[in-house]
C-alpha cells in the first residue's frame, strides 16, 4: 500500500498501515487483473478494495496453496483459526492477524455486514471436503460464499446511485461470472487438486467425466468431447456477464471504469481459453499483457471523463465513505496502471 493511498483514506496507525500493505501485497502477488482494476479507482478506495481482496486470498491460500502435503486437518484448523480472527477483528475492531485487522476496519469504515465475510468462510470450508458439483444450481449455492459475497462486500466501497438494494443483484452476479471465468481457466489445475467446479450433469451431455478429464490431462491429448462441455460452460459464463453488466451503470461514476476494466479483463479470460484451442486441462490461458494495457488505457479514459464530469457538477454525497476522506488523486498513465 502506497503512503499515499493510505493518507487518502485516512489510516494514520502504524499497525494498520501494515496490515493493509500486507494486503496489498497479497493482492499484487495473486490478482493481476483485479489489481490492475483497482488503480482505476479513487485512490481513497483502494485500501478497503485490497483489504477485502487481501483476505479472500489468504483464505484461498490455506484452501490451496498451504506447504506440498499438508493434510485436511492443518488446513481445517488454519481455517478456524482465521475464522476466529476474523469474529475477533470485527467484534473489537482489530486483529493480529493482519489480513482480519484491515478487514475489520474496513468493515467498521463501510458499514459492511458480516454475514457476507461468514458465508465467504463456510464456501472455503466446504472447499476441503467438496469435490465436485452435480448441477448448476448446486454450484450456484456454493458460488454464493466464494463469488457472490465478494460482489455484496464491495458495493459500499465502490458506491451507487441507486437504492443499494437495486445494485445487489448484479453486484453478485458479476462476482460469479469472475469465478466461473477462473473455474474455466483453472480446470486443470483444480482437477490436480481433487475437485471438478464443471457441472457434472454438463459434462455428462457431453459424455464427459471425471476419468476422462483425468486421461486427458495426464496424456495431454485433446477430446472432441471434452472440447464442447468447454464450449458450453463459456457460454453461460457470457450468459452471466450479459446479466450483470447493466449493473455498473447503478454504481457511481467514479468506480464504474474499475468495474468495467475488470469485467473486460476477466472476459477476456474466456477469449484467452477459446483462442488456445480449449487446451486447460494441458496449460493455462492469459489474457496477453498487450490486450490488458490497452484495457487500461481504455479504463484510464473513462476515469478521466468520469472526473471531468464531475468537476462540471456540484458533488454527489459518497454515502459509503467517511466523511474524512480526501478527494482522488491525479490519473496515472496507462503504461504506469498497466
């Protein structure tokens, strides 16, 4: 975290200025694209962006990437103990753990309702003992805690114009088809790891399974089969883009180029894949760093209309944010955000 985006927000504790450049970090190491996104916002709101971001990667990392062979058991109770963390953090306001203590001070500054931060919990929970998914639907209810939680944490930080209750909808909606572009971009990654995010009943239309997926992946051999379950799962993903989009219009201006870039940039996940010949079950997919500068050129473009407009009228009341809250910065160069 920059002393900067930390003066602008208004975190003047040493302790907490640490936490929330832990999160940063986090954010910086594992979300390049969302990280990319975030430097499109008000330089006020981005401290509270990594702090929910920084927390849900760290849960993730116990979840997935905790020492080659850790078992079940350490990773249960390396989730507990964050679990405890976080009710302590946001019952009193601060934690030792860093990625809890700027949660909860987010949380506290944004008026955030914790039941979103406990169903995040439960989904990463059933991470460990979940291993695939019959239908949709039963992927949806679990997409709730991992996905659309994270779309509801974010509306008081990035504001609407709106009755927030209108926004909620596609604030979700826009969380899942993120996740569902990385269940497609990391199947197999995920298949090495035991689990299978694909619908089953999907997969058998295609006369796919787990086996085959699993041949697949260790002959480095395509399937036709395989190829057209792909195909299929994209296209809903884009069915739940479509969805969400009108929603970044209920958001304030000032936060709707973040949001934007984001969306095209995750979008262009489900681009990357097709374009590589549908071959994620034998190397992952990247959105060329090329296509992501010109995003955030495009992004940079908006932000700077976004204010100029802004400038052009009295200013809006921000209802989500502390009324201690600087005014944004200048814009950065794309080459710079990008």
């Amino acid at each position: 975290m920059t002393d900067r985006e930390l003066d602008a927000a208004g975190i003047t504790d040493p302790a907490l200025r640490a936490a929330y450049r832990h999160c940063r970090a986090l954010n910086a190491r594992h979300g390049r694209t969302y990280f990319l996104a975030t430097r499109l916002l008000p330089v006020e709101r981005r401290p509270a962006v990594h702090a929910l971001y920084g927390f849900a990667r760290w849960a993730d990392d116990i979840v997935d990437s905790l020492a080659p062979g850790t078992g079940a058991g350490a990773r249960v109770r390396a989730l507990t103990r964050l679990q405890e963390e976080l009710e302590e953090g946001l019952r009193r306001g601060g934690s030792e753990e860093p990625v809890a203590h700027a949660l909860a001070d987010t949380a506290r500054r944004y008026a955030i309702d914790h039941v979103h931060f406990r169903d995040f919990m439960t989904a990463m929970r059933s991470d460990l003992t979940v291993t695939a998914y019959p239908t949709y639907a039963d992927l949806r209810a679990y997409m709730h805690g991992s996905a659309a939680v994270i779309g509801l944490q974010m509306l008081p930080v990035l504001g609407t114009v709106a009755p927030r209750e209108e926004a909620e909808p596609y604030a979700a909606a826009l969380g899942v088809a993120f996740q569902l572009s990385n269940f497609l971009r990391d199947v197999g990654e995920d298949l090495d790891r035991g689990r299978v995010y694909l619908p089953a009943d999907l997969l058998a239309g295609h006369g796919v399974d787990r086996e085959l997926l699993v041949r697949s992946r260790a002959t480095g051999r395509p399937d036709r089969r395989i190829t057209a379950a792909l195909r299929e799962f994209a296209e809903l993903t884009r069915g739940v883009y479509r969805a969400a989009m009108p929603g970044v219009n209920l958001l304030e201006a000032a936060s709707r180029p973040c949001i934007r870039t984001a969306a095209v940039l995750y979008g262009g996940i489900l681009d990357a894949v097709a374009r590589d010949g549908w071959a994620v079950l034998h190397r992952r997919s990247v959105v060329p760093r090329r296509r992501r500068a010109v995003v955030a050129a495009d992004g940079l473009v908006r932000v700077a209309a976004a204010r100029l407009r802004t400038r052009a009228q009295p200013p809006a009341r921000t209802r989500a944010l502390p009324a201690a809250v600087l005014p944004a910065a200048a814009v950065r160069s794309a080459e710079e955000v990008a």
